[in-house]
C-alpha cells in the first residue's frame, strides 16, 4: 500500500497502511488493516500529543469514530527535529475503506492545535 502524508503547523504526520492478509477470513466479512505512523516535529519547540480523533469508513459508508487520550497509552513529547512512531490496526467488515482524523496537539505555553492526519486507503490484498 501507499504511504500518506499531511502537515499542520510544521507537524509531518506519514501513514503506512498494510493489509493483514493471515489475520484476516473473507468468509467472516473480517479484514484486518494494520497501520504505522510516523509524527515528526519540524518546528522550533516541543509538542504534547494530547489525543486522537479517528473517523473509519468502510466500504458501506458506516463510520466508526474513536477518540482518546494519547496513542497507545502514550502522550509522547516529541522535541523539535525528532519523531514519534507508532503502530495500530483496524478491523473493517469491507474489503475496502479509508481513515482519516487529527491528533490534539499541546505546545509547552498551553497553545492546542489539530494536527491533520492524512486519509488514507485501506484495501485488502493491495500490499
């Protein structure tokens, strides 16, 4: 699959979606999508990640939204010039759908901001 990208306020969120073909049963309506996610941090102060608000679609148009502290148990501070990486999954009952959504991000003078995550394409078998 493709790799997708999205700055907000010197924030580079990349996305490298990846179907999980062995984790996955077509004839259970269960496809497995896992997702690794790379924040960097191209300006000239450190950032809180705060939360995530994720919107999944699947192929039917249901939307599923999830939010929540952090990602994975973690508010990662990420220093100016360095990353934070990461990785999830989705289970979807369609061959095919997308993501898309934000992370709250805080600056060290309280200042909040949405970064935008990428949409980005979840299809089965396009590894």
């Amino acid at each position: 699959m493709s790799t997708f990208t999205e700055t907000t306020q010197d924030i580079t969120i990349t996305v490298h979606p990846m179907y999980l073909d062995g984790q996955s049963n077509v004839m259970m309506h269960k496809f497995v999508f896992a997702y690794f996610v790379r924040i960097e941090n191209n300006g000239s102060e450190n950032v809180t990640l705060m939360r995530r608000h994720w919107y999944i679609h699947d192929g039917i148009d249901q939307v599923k939204e999830v939010e929540g502290a952090g990602v994975v148990g973690k508010q990662p501070v990420i220093r100016p010039g360095h990353a934070h990486e990461y990785n999830s999954f989705c289970i979807l009952e369609t061959f095919e759908g997308y993501m898309k959504g934000t992370y709250l991000m805080r600056r060290p003078n309280g200042e909040e901001f949405e970064a935008r995550i990428p949409r980005f394409a979840l299809r089965a078998a396009a590894n």
